[in-house]
C-alpha cells in the first residue's frame, strides 16, 4: 500500500555467462530472467555475454511480483553501455515483459504513482496502469507499450511517449435507489441515521422482508466521496488486483463460509481481506448467526482501530479497513419471528441458543439493532413512491457537513474528550439515559454508542444540543435487546 522504494543495481563482469538476480527475490521476480533475456533479444537490441548480478535494494525488503521485470531491462542495457545510465535518474519504472518484449499491466501502479509524486519523478509503465496512476493529482505518468518505445525515450530527447488521460467516466456512480423499498419506515430512517453519522448497523427479521435490499442501498445514500477518500479506495483496488471503480464505494457481501482469512486477510504473503476491500465503502454480512462465531470475532478489533496488521514469520503489513458494517439475520433458527406460530416448534432456550452464537463484544460494536418486520399485502401492493436515494442522501450530506464543520470526523469516530464535549446532556437528557443502561445492562461501549447515535439524530434534525427526543429514538434502535431478554 506505501510502494517503497527498490532501486536495481546491475553489474556486468567478464567470466563464464551467468545471470543471478538477489535481494530477496521470490519465484516470479526470479523468473524475470528469462523473460528480461527473451524480451531485450526480441527487440533486436543485444543481450550481454557475461555474468550478470542484479541487486536489488534494500536487501532486507522481499519482491514479489513481476512488475520490477522492466527496470531490470534498462539497467541491463545500461550496464553493457547501450543506454545512458544518466538517463534514467528521472524516471521510475513500472511493468512486466512479455518474451515479446511488450508492457503487460499489473497491481499497485496507483500507490507507485503517489510515491513518484512526492519525489518528483515521472512514472513509466504499461498504458493501462499509466491511465489507472494518472489519477493521482499532479502525478507524472507517461504510458509506453513496448520495451522499444522506452529505448527510444531515453535515446531520443525529441521524443515524448503518449499522452495519458485518467480513466473518469463523465456519469457519477450508480447505486441501487432506495425508492425500490415499499414501507419498513423505522429500517428506513435507521438506514439514514446509519449513512449520516457512520454507524454499524444490524437487521433481524423473517426471510423476504428487505433486509438484503435495505442493506444494498445504504452506499447510495452514504455522503459523496471526497478526492482523498476515492483515491484511497482507487489504491486499494490497485493493489488488489480489483477493476477500477472511480468515486464509487464499494460494496462487499462475503458468504456466510468465508474463513477468518478472507476477512481480514492474510497468507503467506499477506493479502487484503474483504475488510479492506470495502475500505471507505459498506461490508455487508447476510447470514450474521450463520457465520463461525470465530470469525465474526476477529472483526472486533478491525471494528474499531480501523486498520488491520497482519503478522507473519517473514513480514508484517498494515491494510486500512475503515468501513461500514451492515448485518442480517434471522430472529430464530427456523428464521421467522419468535412470535411467528411457525417458530412454535423451537423453544425458548433454542432460540437463545441461535442468539447466542453472536458474542457480546461483538454485539457491542454495532450502533444499531432494527427489527424487519413482514408487511402487509397492501403495502407490497401500494403504488405509494418512497423517497429515493437522492432525497434521503441530501439530509446526510447536509449532517456529514455538520460533523465536519463541529469536530472535523464522523459521530461515530468521536471519542475521549471530543465525544463529551460534543455529546454532552442536561440532566433530564443524563437521568433517562442512566435509567435505560440500568434496565438494559449495557456496557460502557454501549454507552457511548447511544450517544453518538443521539448525536447524528440531532445532527439530522438541525438541533444544536442532544434532546429527550434524540435519545429516546436512539434507544429505540437498539431492538435487539427485546431477543436477548434485556428489554
């Protein structure tokens, strides 16, 4: 994600011919030397007889990949004095050989991009990345398509490589509208106060009811991305492998089988996970109770530091996993609600036993718990139209800014002394609250939680301080403590 700095270095002896490549090299890095070889014959330049060692530093950094094959072409053509080795000072090079000779594309162009930025070089790579890096503002990024084009570059001062235009399509982002859901007002208005102040949010309820729907429509109504925050999401994908989707939040929604691995990622050369692929966007977990409670735990702490840091003998890395955790779940194990006669067959304890597979940490670090309830057929048949996306977006943007005008970050991001400055009650506001923690026995998180979410209501609404109202609406979105017998 940092695109550190590895600088090849290449010595051309005389003796028996021979080409070793060291600095940690793993298998694809080592088997540029048969692509770099093919590729400098097949260009019709000359490839040197004698031995070759290519170093690259730092020693101690491992390489992977085959994006360094490019840069250990021109260092051998500079070494056996087919180039000027000065030339090179003022680029940075990026790219894959093909035994042709061509630039074929790969991950981590855009990270590449902004490290080139900040030392002033210009970036060379293959035109599919150099259009993905232009992205960066200010960024110098030139696209070639064949080893040729670069020989000719740095032979020819007349010579510039093509212009590169980054890939912005003239449309914005398309979601799916928030329109398309008929009735559920209260998992409606939670998904707005989930989207206006950040908040991780939970639907329970019987199979049909719109908790999928709901879900997918919270990216819709979610506060535009900014430059730093699309970028962010851009590198991300980059790196991944992932297809570009500019100014666009993601949306993931792993199965219910996925391993602790595949959210959070992992391997021997560590990866992202599903938490970081849906950075800055939405991680949509359907199934919630299906889930091995094992693996939802290990979403705890990504949950609140934001970030994930995966360990290993060899490396450590730290992915960014700043996203937005929606759930569903049915209420019982036959999946309909427990007042429902066809839950009747499964007893009390039964049902807790299914509740039960969600621990209460992890329950914790969701803000909201709103029942889905089946609607009847005269809603479903209605031809009311419920607000669409951009309406309802309107109200966030106008409390994001808010936020951002007050503390500088989302409610759900206050914490220590910000969060009781800016959350702070009057005493009728303090009393309800410390009579609702009593008879539902929340935890201090909890407690928080309440008032971040009283905030971004009141942001919703315009008001100043946190009312009566605010806190009362807040604690009706803790419905889930009905299920666990607390409320």
């Amino acid at each position: 994600m940092d695109a550190p700095l590895v600088t090849i270095e290449v010595h051309l002896s005389s003796g028996l011919p021979a080409f070793n490549i060291v600095g940690l090299p793993e298998a694809a890095v080592r088997e540029a030397k048969d692509r770099v070889r093919s590729a400098i014959l097949n260009g019709q330049l000359e490839f040197p007889n004698g031995r070759l060692t290519v170093n690259m530093a730092p020693a101690d950094l491992p390489k992977q990949g085959g994006q360094f094959d490019l840069a250990i072409a021109l260092g051998i053509l500079a070494a056996s004095e087919q180039l000027d080795g000065k030339t090179l000072v003022r680029y940075e090079w990026l790219g894959e050989l093909a035994l042709s000779g061509h630039l074929r594309p790969g991950p981590g162009a855009l990270p590449a991009a902004v490290s080139c930025m900040r030392d002033g070089r210009t970036l060379i790579c293959n035109p599919e990345n150099a259009s993905e890096a232009a992205l960066v503002s200010g960024s110098q990024v030139a696209g070639a398509e064949h080893l040729l084009q670069v020989v000719r570059l740095l032979k020819d001062d007349e010579y510039q490589l093509p212009a590169v235009q980054p890939p912005i399509a003239e449309a914005g982002p398309v979601y799916p509208d928030l329109k398309d859901v008929k009735g559920q007002s209260a998992a409606r208005r939670a998904l707005e106060i989930a989207a206006a102040g950040r908040h991780n949010l939970l639907y329970f309820g019987p199979p049909g009811t719109g908790k999928t729907l709901l879900a997918s429509r919270l990216p819709g109504i979610m506060p535009t991305l900014s430059d730093d925050e699309a970028l962010d999401i851009a590198a991300v994908q980059s790196v991944a492998g992932q297809p570009l989707t500019w100014r666009q939040r993601p949306y993931r929604a792993p199965h219910h089988t996925a391993s602790s691995a595949a959210l959070i990622g992992g391997g021997s050369q560590p990866r992202p996970g599903e938490v970081t692929l849906a950075h800055r966007g939405v991680l949509f977990l359907d199934e919630l109770a299906e889930f091995p409670r094992t693996v939802l735990d290990v979403l705890r702490e990504p949950l609140e530091s934001r970030s994930v840091c995966i360990s290993r003998a060899a490396r450590q890395c730290t992915f960014p996993a700043d996203f937005q955790l929606v759930a569903a779940m049915n209420p019982s194990p036959g999946g309909y609600a427990a007042d429902d006669p066809r839950s009747s067959r499964y007893s009390i304890e039964q049902i807790q036993k299914y509740l039960a597979r969600l621990s209460g940490p992890f329950l914790d670090r969701i803000d909201l718990h709103i029942e889905v309830p089946s609607l009847p057929q005269e809603v479903l048949m209605s031809d009311d139209q419920p607000e669409d996306s951009r309406t309802v977006q309107a109200r966030v943007q106008k409390a994001w800014q808010r936020q951002q005008e007050r503390q500088g970050c989302a409610n759900s991001e206050l914490t220590g002394q910000a969060l009781e400055r800016h959350c702070a009650l009057g005493q009728e506001e303090h009393r309800l609250l410390e009579q609702a923690m009593s008879k539902l026995g929340l935890s201090a998180r909890a407690y928080h939680r309440l008032l971040r979410v009283s905030r971004t209501i009141a942001d919703l609404k315009g008001d100043e301080r946190i009312e009566r109202a605010a806190i009362i609406e807040a604690l009706n979105c803790r419905q889930l403590e009905k299920l666990l017998g607390r409320g």
